[in-house]
C-alpha cells in the first residue's frame, strides 16, 4: 500500500507536469528566458494583438478574453518556478531514491526530461539557462544564504588553507588545464580546431574553478568532517575572485591579439586580481555594516525589518558587479560580516523569518538552476561534439585536481596543528565539482571571438554533468569506503563514545582555562577592537549591555532565589524538578521499549514491574533471564543504550551549527544544554557550599528560564547561563564525598553577609524574573528585575509560604 | 621578544619546567601571563575559585572535576609550576624527539589517558568502578535521563570494557578500549605563542 502511493504520486507528479509543460510550449510563448527569441516575440506578439484587435471590432463587446500575451512573462516565469517545485516533490517522495542518487542529479535528469518535451513540442528549445537570469536572479540567493549560514569562527581559522586553495589551486587548474588542452593540439589529438592558446587559457579559466552550488549539493547528504567540509566549500566560495579575474583578463588577452600582450598586460593583470579580491570583499563588507547599522533601527517597522537583509544583500552583489568586481566575494562577505548583529538586533521573529526565507529561496534557486542545467542540453543547435576535446578535458580536470591538492596540502600540512589527512586530501580532490558557474560563464562567451564557443559550452556542459551526476553519485560509497572522518563519528563501544564526549568537554575546559584562544594576539585585538567599536555601532545598546552584563546579574539574581528555594525542597522529597524528571523520562522510555520487548519476551516486561510500580525499569543482564532470549536482549539493550547515550550526551561546546545543510533548518537545541549543565553545576556548588555550615539554609539552585523553553515545565526554577562570581566561595564537585569543611573558606566575611541580608527573598518575584529571556525584546525585564532587587531588599519575608507564587510562573 | 626574556625571570624554575614539559619560552610566557590573570589575588598560587572564575567552566559538565585534576591529592592550591606540568599534557606529540627530551614526556599517549582516567577515578584507586562511571554518566547527560537508564548504560559500559570481570575497569583496560580513538588528536590543544 506504500509503494503504491509512492507510484500514484509519481504518476500524478508526472501527468501534471508533462500538461503544465505543453500548455505551456502549446502557447507558443516565447519567454524572455531566451534572449534569442526575444526578438521574434516581439513580433508574434505585435501579430496577435492586431489579429485580436481585429476580431474584437468585429464581433462586439467580448464579455471574457484569453489575454494570454498580457500575462504572459510573469505567468511563464510563475509557472516554470512551479514546475521546478513540484519537481522537486516528486522526486523527494521517495528517500530510497534520494539517499543513493543527490537530488541535484535528480533534478538534472528531470530537467532532461523537460527539454525532451519542450524540444518535441517547439523543435527549438525554447528555454535555456541564460547568463543573466543565471548571475543575476539566480545565483545571489544560494551564495547569500552560504554566507549567511558559514561557521565564521571555523571558516576564519582556515582561513589560510582556504585562500591557498582558492587562488593558487585555481590559478593552477586554470593553467594546467588550459596548456595541456593546447599541447595535445598541438600534437593533433582534437582534429581541426580552430583555438587558439590564448583560448584554451580561456577555457582553462572559466571550468577551472569549483562551484559552490555542486559543492553544497553533493556534500550535502555525505557530512564529511567539518574541516574537510569547510575546506572544500571555502574554497569553492572564495575561487570566485580568481575566476572573475583570470576569465576577464583572458577575454580581454583575445580580444587584444597575441601581439598585444607584454609585461605591462601581465602586470596589470595580477594587480586586477587584487583589487577584484580585495574590492569585492570591501563592497561586502560595506554593506554587511549597512544591514547591521539599518536592523539597528529598526525597532518600530519589525515587520518588514527581515526585508532590509535581502534587499541590501542583492544590491552589495550588484554593486560589485557593477565595479567589475568579484560579486560572489561581495555577497558572501556580506552575508558572513553582518550575521552576529543581525541575529541581536532584529526581533527572534524576523531573524526566524530571515533564516526560513533565505533557505527557501537558496533552495528554490538551486532546483531551478539544475533543471535549466538539464533543460539546457536538449538544443541540437549547440552540439557539437569532438571526443578529443570532451574526454581530454574532463581526464586533464580529474587529474590535475587531484595533483593540485596533494602538493598544495603537503605544503601546507607543515604550517597546520591537525595536518590534513590523506583520505581527507582525497576526497577534497574528488569533491572539485564544477557546476553551473562555469556553464554561465561558457555562455557569456563572445561568439566572434572564440568560433568554438558552442564546442566549449557543450563541454562544459558535459563536465558539469558528469561532476554532479557521477561524482555526486558515487561521493556516498567513497566516502564510506575510505572510511572519512564523518561529523557524526560513529562509535563502536560505550566507553569509547563516553570517552569521546569527555574529551571533547575536557578540551573545551582546558582551553578556557589556559586561555589559549582568548590570548591569541590577533583575535584578541580584534575581539577589543570589535567589541568597544563595532558592537556600539552596530547594535542595538539594549543588546549590547545584555550580552555584557546578563551573566552577572543572572548569576546574582539566581543566587539569591537559589537561597530562598532552599524551604520547598526541604519541605518535600520530590520538588516539582523530580516529578516531572521522571515522567517525561518515563514517558519516552515505555514508548521506546514497549514495542521492542513486547516482541522478544512478553513475560520479563511483567515481572519486573514490581518494586517499581509501574514503571518499567530497563532489564539488566543482571536479572534472571533464560539464555535464549538473553542474547537478544542483550543486543536490544545494546542498541539502546547506544541510543540513550547518542540521544542524550551534552554536545558540548565545539560541536554545535557545523552542519551547513540547505535543507534543513537546526533550531538551537544546545541552549537547554548549556541551561541544564549550568543548573546542576550551581547545584552542586551550592550543595557543597550548604555544608560549610555557615548558619544560612542550604541552598538549592534555581536558575532562570532563559531562551525559548517554554515547553519545559520546570520553568520556575529552570535555566540560567551565567558566569561565576568569584566572591561567592564556591566548592566543586570533586572533593570526594560532600563538603569538607575549608575553614579558610567559612572565614569569607563577605558572603555569609550576604548571604543572611539577601536571605529572605520572596520568590514572588520569581514571577517577574520567568519570562527573562536573553533576547532583545525582554533586556526591559532586566531593567524592572535590576529595581525591583533594590526595591524588595527592604522588605524581608521568609519564602516558605509562597510555594504558589513560584508553582504559578 | 625582547621584553619576554626579562619577564621570564619571574617565572621561576623556567628552565626546568621547559626541559620537563616541552613548552617553548614563548609559551611558558604566555602560560604565566594567564597564571597571572586567573591569580586575582596575587597569592602565586591558585585555588579552585580562581578557576571557577573562568565563567565559561560552570558550563562545562565535567568542570569539577577538570579543576579538580589541577589539585592533587589534598592540596588546596596549585603553584604555576603544577600549573603548566598539568597543561602539559595537551601538547600535541612532538614528532621529532629533541635529544635530552624525558622518557616519559607529559604529551605521550599514555599519559595523557591516565589523565583522562583520572577524571573519572576520583578515589584514586586505580580502578574506575561502577559508581563513578555512573557518576561521569550523570554529569554528563541530560535531565531527560532516568536513574534505571544510567544504570543499564553505566552496567553495558564496564561489561564492554571489563575484560577480567573483576567489576571495574583498570587503566589498562581503559587504554585497549579507546586503542581505537587518535588520542593525540583528541586530546591535543594548539598552545599559541
């Protein structure tokens, strides 16, 4: 029954489209997609409307008309979108499919199909994938959402690798690629052609580089380790300054005749690179501090304040076009430069709506280009084929890639503290996909000058489609063959994935003890000067003093309800904590192994139950159980426990918002982490502050609801994430067994001042101190918590009667 | 670098602790610096507030016992020279061996496990036992965690690991479990100059 409505929905799927496709070739309409047909609409158009002129004088008042021609480009445009979108959905139905084949090469194939319609029905091809749909309408969105989205602290501490990459590797693909196409010329491989070396440098430039639309693609669904992933796409990201530089200085070089060229050319050529470089990401820059410095105002039209990121995004791309400078550069520098302020400034509503938005669009530019990819091949006018040519390129692109990669990591494996393995190098040779930049660049070549441009479109074609296609294809397998460090590491004991999470926490701690990362010269400077300049501008004052001060007066804050917490939980065993611990505990738990041991054993399930009422703890091996079903217990408590720990480990600080993914959309499920870690740390401080024995009530922590947990009903005494305050003598854990007495400690004046004066707080207003979150909407409850401190230290009531305040917020 | 050679004057025992951990002057420098600002009270030795003063740690669900490791066994404070033999244990491996460099350096392999396992033995006899496996465990899961679940991963973890059924897991067996993990990655910090 599945399957079959998988298969309904393909049928569906592909009826619909195969009528929306000839309704729309039927219409004969030509789409301004198509420059080349742009002139022959215009006088079929000119033609209908006169033969409509005509009929209508005719016939009388028309009571309704088939305007098609006054509809018609944004109706195309409309409709092609949809059919790209449903596309989509019918190839997404079926993840068996997906999970071998990326949907990128999905979508070329059904792109192939689509051309196979258009060109049965128009026996032209009416729509292609042109330059400047390609570069202006499409294209923006993808790499303004890749900017956005980048892990900019993992980008920047690669940032070395990556440039090395990005313009010595390309400008080597470029030159290799080109002088060997030229020299099997030369040595007759390719038959007649009429291409010259300045050419096939050309060419050289333009396929040379790795395209970050394939790139994110494919690499997509594989979650290969973050550092290989950045390294890659980085790469393909920053390449876009070289390849603007080398395909203009080129074009500029055939143009200009090989006569004309002399060292002053050169010259002038390299110092362009820098300035395109250089240029584009300044304009991006620029404009990354316009969008901060506009969402900064822009408090009183929150609506349409999501609005500002894209509008100024797309003009920072243009506006380097319009430079000549590098555009993607521009735009992704934008996008990474103005992340932090607008993530604090804008309300959590538009920075959702932002995200949500620039996915969709991302994502929706992405189909889109592939189907014209595959559409785009359909054209018998473009083809022409010549083994040599076709086949040379792609074996010269594989191979050179690869060696480019070897030599450029070994250099820079010297440099690096985690060098870069080579099954990494590997993959990262693999992973040169080239993609639709290259074929729009093909397209704008200019046909007077290079008289092969169809043979070096159709390649670049050809190029592209076997990157994505087969390369994409067989990513998955290599990956796993090689056995690639994957993001998730998938471990094989319990102890080794405890051990794993441990090391990675006591890394985390290590580093913030020893400082090392807040002591790096450089990154310390810019910390400074980013704090005391940037932030002030760009961001909102509320948001500023927020990040600065909420650790300290959260901290504070909390210690003082901690102190008056301390009568509900001597009064009852279970607070409301343990209650309600255990039942969403319990809760998932049967659900997760009911249906496994109801299978296995029906009568262990039932035995058990009895000293716990209930509740169905988890067998133990240890329990009397027949050896048969031992084994297979043991295997399902083992997969579970694998899965309780994969579930439930803290992730720690380093792992989280790694993962670039165009399809999905992580909402921040560290934050209950850090909230609960936080918790317990300050409950056990307490705890062990309780025994000094200083005369005040042991306390227990309560922290403060925090970010968007609203769902958690521990909400009154639930998250804080706030620093240490070091005048609080404070024990840790690790002293075994609780509280050993420092005398030294108990001497702290201080404190235990303190401590009794701030003694009787009302958890009333723990009411008024609930709905704090870090945000910037709530900042003003800091400023009522910050008086209303002042305000309620006069008036000192003991807690104990005010349970129903605290259980009501 | 002219000012850093008068600084490390004040460092005492500098030569030695570069001999014994490996650390450049540069980073010896560097680590004093911070001793030296985790020092508020300029008492040339720290104590566990000190360190809990790095706000960052009460985040961290291991903190305790992280700055616990810094204090040996009954002491209450550590003096830098503790301070860096500690952080010593997260340099990367060197891969060509100085000549007069120790046996036994505080970044080998085996070393820096015995300090991961230390963080788990807390009683310091050799042996993590059941009890503080579960403790580990807990500290480092989630609320969502019932007590019947820890027990049954905690039980699963030492049956994987015990290989002498004696109940616990002694270091060597601690060592051949993690024999797959690259520990020197995991385990390794860049120390900036």
């Amino acid at each position: 029954m599945y399957r079959f409505g998988f298969v309904r929905l393909w049928l569906l799927g592909s009826v619909l489209l195969i009528f929306l496709t000839s309704a729309v070739t039927g219409n004969n309409g030509d789409l301004a997609l198509s420059n080349q047909e742009s002139h022959q609409s215009e006088s079929k158009s000119n033609l209908n409307k006169t033969e409509h002129g005509h009929g209508s004088s005719v016939t009388g008042i028309p009571i309704v008309k088939f305007k098609w021609l006054h509809v018609e480009s944004p109706y195309i445009i409309a409709l092609w979108i949809l059919v790209a979108g449903l596309g989509k959905l019918v190839i997404e139905s079926n993840h068996h499919v997906t999970s071998v084949i990326p949907e990128s090469a999905l979508l070329i194939c059904f792109g192939f199909i689509l051309g196979g319609i258009i060109w049965g029905a128009d026996k032209v091809q009416t729509f292609t994938l042109t330059p400047v749909v390609f570069f202006f309408y499409l294209l923006p969105q993808v790499i303004l959402d890749a900017g956005y989205s980048m892990p900019n602290k993992l980008f920047f501490s690669n940032m070395g690798a990556i440039l090395v990459y990005a313009v010595i590797g390309t400008c080597w693909n470029a030159a290799s690629l080109g002088l060997s196409l030229w020299g099997c010329h030369m040595g007759g491989a390719m038959g007649d052609l009429d291409i010259g070396l300045l050419q096939y440098l050309l060419f050289g430039s333009l396929i040379a580089a790795v395209d970050p639309v394939a790139v994110i693609a494919v690499f997509e669904q594989v979650h290969v380790n973050e550092v290989l992933f950045i390294l890659v796409f980085g790469e393909s990201l920053l390449n876009d300054g070289v390849t603007v530089v080398l395909f203009n200085v080129f074009e500029a070089f055939v143009s200009l005749g090989g006569s004309q060229i002399d060292a002053v050319e050169i010259i002038k050529g390299i110092i362009s690179f820098f300035v395109v470089a250089f240029g584009g990401s300044l304009v991006g820059f620029v404009f990354g501090l316009l969008i901060s410095l506009v969402t900064r105002c822009t408090k009183n039209i929150q609506i349409i304040e999501a609005g500002f990121v894209f509008v100024l995004g797309y003009l920072s791309y243009l506006t380097a076009e319009m430079l000549s400078l590098s555009a993607i550069l521009a735009i992704v520098f934008c996008g990474m430069c103005c992340q932090k302020y607008i993530n604090a400034n804008m309300d959590e509503r538009s920075v959702t709506t932002v995200r949500f938005v620039m996915k969709l669009l991302a994502n929706g530019s992405e189909t889109i280009i592939f189907v014209f990819l595959g559409i785009s091949a359909i054209d018998k006018g473009i083809w022409v084929w010549n083994t040599g040519f076709i086949l040379l390129t792609l074996f010269f692109i594989f191979v050179y890639r690869f060696i480019g990669v070897f030599f450029l990591t070994w250099i820079l494996n010297k440099f690096r503290l985690v060098p870069i393995e080579f099954i990494d190098q590997v993959i990262m040779g693999y992973g040169g996909l080239r993609g639709a930049v290259a074929y729009g660049l093909a397209t704008l070549l200019d046909e007077e000058k290079i008289k092969e441009k169809n043979l070096m479109v159709c390649t670049t074609l050809i190029v592209v489609y076997f990157t994505v296609i087969i390369q994409g294809i067989t990513m998955k397998p290599l990956v796993n063959w090689l056995k690639v460090k994957k993001a998730a590491v998938a471990e094989v004991s319990l102890v080794e994935k405890v051990q794993d999470k441990v090391f990675d926490h006591l890394l985390v701690a290590i580093e913030d003890i020893s400082g090392q990362i807040g002591h790096n010269y450089m990154r310390d400077k810019w910390n400074n000067f980013e704090k005391n300049w940037m932030s002030r501008i760009l961001m909102k004052p509320s948001v500023r003093k927020n990040r600065d001060y909420v650790f300290k007066v959260f901290h504070q804050l909390n210690l003082k309800d901690a102190m008056s917490y301390v009568a509900e939980v001597r009064g009852e065993r279970r607070g409301s904590l343990e209650f309600i611990r255990n039942e969403t505990a319990l809760v998932n738990f049967k659900k997760k192994f009911d249906d496994e041991y109801s299978e296995i054993m029906p009568d262990i399930t039932a035995d058990m139950s009895d000293d716990q009422g209930g509740i169905d703890p988890v067998p133990c091996v240890s329990l009397e159980m027949h050896k048969q079903t031992m084994n297979g217990v043991r295997e399902t408590e083992d997969i579970n426990s694998h899965h309780l720990l994969q579930q439930h480990l803290y992730k720690g600080r380093k792992q989280h918002r790694h993962r670039y993914s165009r399809t999905h959309f992580d909402v921040n499920k560290d934050e209950s982490e850090v909230q609960e870690i936080f918790q317990r740390t300050m409950r056990s401080r307490l705890e062990s502050f309780k025994s000094t024995k200083m005369g005040v009530a042991p306390p227990k922590t309560i922290s403060k609801h925090t970010k968007k947990d609203q769902q958690q009903k521990f909400s009154e005494a639930s998250e804080s994430a706030s620093g240490c305050d070091t005048s609080f003598p404070m024990r840790v854990t690790y002293r075994a067994g609780a509280g050993i007495e420092n005398p030294a400690f108990i001497d702290m004046v201080a404190p235990s001042e303190r401590a009794q004066g701030r003694l009787p707080w009302t958890p009333s207003n723990l009411r008024r101190l609930a709905p704090l979150r870090l945000s910037t909407h709530s900042t003003d409850s800091f400023v009522i918590a910050d008086t209303s401190i002042a305000g309620e230290i006069m008036y000192p009531t003991w807690p104990g009667n005010n349970f129903e305040s605290l259980r009501k917020s | 670098m002219g000012s850093s050679s008068s600084n490390m004057n004040h460092i005492p025992d500098a030569e030695e602790l570069m001999q014994e951990t490996g650390f450049s002057s540069a980073h010896l420098l560097r680590l004093y610096e911070r001793f030296e600002f985790l020092d508020r009270e300029k008492r040339g030795e720290l104590s566990p507030d000190d360190f809990e003063a790095v706000g960052r740690l009460a985040l961290n669900p291991i903190g305790g016992r992280i700055i616990g490791a810094f204090f040996s066994q009954g002491q209450e404070t550590v003096d830098f020279a503790s301070f860096v033999r500690i952080l010593a244990h997260f340099r990367p491996a060197d891969t060509n061996r100085r000549d007069g460099a120790p046996q036994d350096p505080a970044n080998s392999q085996t070393r820096k496990l015995k300090f991961a396992f230390q963080l788990y033995d807390q009683d310091g006899d050799g042996m993590i036992s059941r009890v503080e496996l579960l403790q580990v465990l807990r500290a480092m899961m989630g609320i969502q965690v019932t007590e019947e679940q820890l027990q049954s991963i905690a039980e699963r973890a030492i049956q994987e690991a015990d290989l002498d059924r004696d109940d616990a897991i002694s270091f060597d067996e601690f060592k051949k479990s993690l024999e797959k993990v690259n520990i020197d990655h995991k385990m390794s910090i860049r120390f900036l100059r």
